[in-house]
C-alpha cells in the first residue's frame, strides 16, 4: 500500500484540477455575455478575469465568491 502522504498529495492535486475544470467549463463561458447580464447574474467580468489568473494552487471558484462577498459588502 502506497503511504498516506502520496495518496493526499494524489487527491488534493486530483481536487485542484477538477475544481479548475469546472471554473473554465461553468464560468469563463459566462463572459460572453454583455456587463448588465453578468451583473444580473452576480458576477463582474473584472472578477472572473481575476479569478482565471490565480495560479493553479488556488480554488478559483471560491477565491471569485470570497472576492463577490467583500465588493457586495463594500457596494452597500
């Protein structure tokens, strides 16, 4: 049996790529659309274009809602 250690790093890595597929599948499409569609929908292209940047260690999908949260708190 392989020890622990590898299969954590294993997972995590496995967790990473998937969470970074599913940012490009399900949100990098969303800029297609125009500013006031995607301000309907909660989101700002500056945000998702920031969020795409991130490095590969960084969960976008949440980095995006944390940063979604401050600037919706900031904006009241």
């Amino acid at each position: 049996m392989p020890p622990m250690g590898l299969i954590r790093a294993l997972d995590m890595r496995w967790w990473r790529f998937r969470r970074r597929w599913l940012f490009r599948r399900h949100v990098l499409p969303l800029l297609a659309y125009d500013d006031q569609v995607l301000r309907d929908l909660g989101h700002c292209r500056e945000d998702i274009l920031w969020a795409n940047q991130l490095p590969l260690k960084v969960d976008a999908i949440q980095a995006l809602k944390a940063r979604q949260k401050t600037c919706h708190v900031a904006q009241r």
